[in-house]
C-alpha cells in the first residue's frame, strides 16, 4: 500500500489532464477518506457530520483547507522530482500545516495493531490530517525521497507513487491498469509495424 500521503496526494486523479479529476469533491468526501484510511473511526466522522449539518460554512472551510493542503503536498513532491526548488507558497501552506498545535492527536491500539487515534471532542476535521503531514515531510526528506515518481501514463494519468523497484525504472502507477494499458498500446503498435512491413515473415 502506497505512503498516506501519497494516497491522500492521489485523490485527485488524471493530474496531467485539463481539467484533472476531483474525487474528493466534498466535505462527506473527506471524511469517508479520513475514515477509509484509518484517521478517524465511525464514531468520530458521526459526530464531525452532525457539527457540520448545522454548521455548513466550517464543513466547507475544512473541505477547502483539506484541498489546499493536497495540492500543497502534491506540488512539493512535483518539485522534488524534477529536483526543482518549491514555490514559495506552496512551501508556507505545507509548513502551516506542520507547525500547527496538534490537539491530541496520538497512536493506540486498535483491531491488534498500533493506530492513529483521532483527538478527543475535536470537531475538526482537519485535525485528522496531521498524519497525512508527517507522513509527507518524512517522504520528502528521508532516505526514499528521490524514489518518489510521477505515473508516465499517456493519458495524463498523474498519480504519485514510490519505485521501490530493485533497478528503480517503475513509470506507471500500476502495473494492473496504466502498466497493462501501455504494453498493450505497445504489443499492437508492433503488431501493426509487422503486418505493414512487406519483407516480415
């Protein structure tokens, strides 16, 4: 399973088209991700839902700081492949998030394993995203930093992930869908090469 951070990066998919698409296009959105990714249990995402039905404009701010905080990370690891410096601001929302008090957040036991466990009483969701931050400062400054990749897909792909490959040329996000796309595209431009060649055979 890829890092959080790069799961979180990858909820925006086909990055390289215009326009990319949203898949998580809600404050709902969010907090089935924050839940499907073991940041928040039912019970939490059950009381942050109730606050924000009668309190629309903080599930909109928390969606739109969830997004800002994505496209920081995602340009920052944009950077960091092309072994380009960051945008500044880029850099100053990234490190917002960073330095911002955690209210509790901290690691339990949970289902037999060690977990995140979501603060106490916090009714903001963005609480949640601190170990999507540091999941991220410690991919972009430890030692696989430079085994981040961007999906080389044709079709504008665009999704993050990291070669862990013994000879580190992994150019697709997954062999299972664009890796298998792109032999096939191949597989037929030389079956096509072949049969117009009058002198194959």
């Amino acid at each position: 399973m890829e890092d959080l951070a790069i799961r979180f990066v990858n909820t925006a998919a086909w990055r390289l088209r215009d326009p990319m698409e949203e898949r998580m296009v809600s404050p709902e959105a969010l907090l089935a991700w924050l839940q499907r990714n073991g940041l928040a249990d039912a019970g939490t995402v059950r009381t942050i839902a109730t606050v924000w039905r009668t309190h629309p404009d903080d599930a909109r701010a928390a969606h739109q700081r969830a997004i800002r905080l994505r496209e920081a990370i995602y340009t920052l690891f944009a950077g960091l492949i092309r072994s380009e410096a960051p945008p500044a601001d880029a850099l100053a929302v990234f490190n917002d998030f960073l330095v911002r008090p955690n209210p509790g957040s901290r690691i339990g036991w949970l289902s037999g394993g060690l977990a995140w466990r979501p603060p106490a009483a916090s009714f903001d969701a963005v609480d949640l995203l601190m170990p999507v931050v540091l999941s991220a400062a410690d991919l972009m400054t430890g030692t696989r930093a430079g085994k981040v990749r961007q999906c080389q897909d044709d079709r504008g792909c665009g999704w993050l992930f990291v070669d862990e490959s013994r000879a580190r040329n992994r150019r697709w996000c997954s062999m299972g869908d664009c890796g298998n796309r792109a032999k096939a595209q191949r597989h037929y431009k030389r079956t096509q090469k072949s049969q117009a060649d009058p002198t194959h055979g």
